[in-house]
C-alpha cells in the first residue's frame, strides 16, 4: 500500500477547507468511499476497504475520520462543497422542470445511481450517516431556492411564497417512487411533478396562511 500522502490533521470546525496534499488525501479517501458504496453496499464498506483502494494508511483514517460512519460523513461534507448552483433559465417553469429533470439524471439511469442510492440506504442504517445526508440535502435546497426568489421578483409566484416548500414539492414525488415504491422515474414524471408544483405555486398554495 502507497503510505505516501501527508497525514494532516482535519480542519477545525469553521475554518477554510485545506488545499494541497490535505485535499488530495480527502479526494483519494471520497472516491474509495464511493467505489465501496458502489460495489458493496454500506454494510460491507471498511476502513480497509477504504484504505487498500485510496493508499492512504488504515492507522490515518482511523486518526482522522474515526470509522467508517465519519468516512461517510465527511465524503457527504466534500460532496457538498461542489459549485453547483440551480438552474436560471428566466422562467420558474423551465427552473423547476430542470430541478425535477436533475433528480432523474443522477437517480433514473441504474449505473449512475449506485453510490447516491448507496448514500440514502446508509442514512437508514446510521444516525451519522443520515445526519450528513440531511446537512448535504439542505444545503443542496437552500441552493436551489434562488429559482423561487428570482421568480417572484419577476412577478411569477407571490410574495411570501415559501421557497424551501416549492423547491422539496417538486423533487419529493419522485423521492417517493425511488425509494418508498420502487418504481421507475423517467423525463415524463419529472415534467409532471414540476407542471404540479407550478399549479400550485400560481394558486398561492406555498404562500404560509
């Protein structure tokens, strides 16, 4: 095994994120992760897992991440620390649209949705696990919120409309169908549950009584 990649302290609470080696370390141990998930399923994921397949050194993530509940945990954290940002198409119909058609991208293809599917059935299994997912998924909808209130500025939805309600509206159908029904989504339900939310949207339904 490769114990070449600096054994750095993880960063404080509230400090910027580290650079360099530290950052290459994170990458290295996120995509072991994810190739676990993706091959064995959070129940047979190991710290040796981890370690053989990022070369950094089992005695290092235990020091470090502590288990494999904190592997999870911090490739969630990187996870979220991407420049994603939602879709501005200059209507809230095209936004929501493609909000909805972005949740059947990375779960409706089988191939694709191995390790975000991974990451959801370990939420079920460990408290630490649904915790970081939760803190992914929040900061993923906060996001996303920016297509609500460019809307409303445009004069498309109400004022007071409740951003945080439309943007979960129109991915939690299909949330449904993946993982409480088990069924398929595809591009013509991703088109209705954002038609649904907009109906809802125009009749002042996410406006708080």
């Amino acid at each position: 095994m490769n114990d070449s990649i600096e054994e750095l302290p993880a960063p404080a609470p509230g400090s910027a994120r580290p650079g360099g080696r530290t950052a290459r370390t994170r990458a290295a141990v996120r995509d072991a992760v994810l190739t676990g998930l993706s091959e064995h399923g959070y129940p047979a994921l190991t710290v040796e897992y981890v370690a053989e397949h990022s070369g950094v050194h089992k005695t290092t993530l235990y020091r470090r991440w502590g288990s494999v509940e904190g592997l999870l945990a911090d490739a969630l954290d990187l996870a979220g620390e991407d420049a994603w940002a939602p879709p501005d198409n200059g209507s809230l119909s095209e936004d929501l649209r493609a909000l909805a058609h972005e949740v059947v991208e990375a779960f409706g293809d089988p191939a694709a949705a191995v390790a975000p599917t991974a990451f959801v059935g370990a939420a079920f299994q460990s408290p630490r696990a649904a915790e970081a997912l939760h803190g992914f998924y929040e900061e993923r909808f906060r996001r996303c919120e920016d297509v609500v209130t460019r809307a409303v500025a445009r004069g498309e939805a109400p004022a007071g409309t409740d951003a945080a309600a439309v943007v979960r509206a129109v991915s939690a159908p299909l949330f449904l169908r993946l993982f409480v029904t088990r069924e398929p989504i595809d591009g013509t339900l991703a088109d209705q549950a954002a038609r649904v939310v907009l109906a809802g949207v125009d009749a002042g339904a996410f406006v708080p009584a």
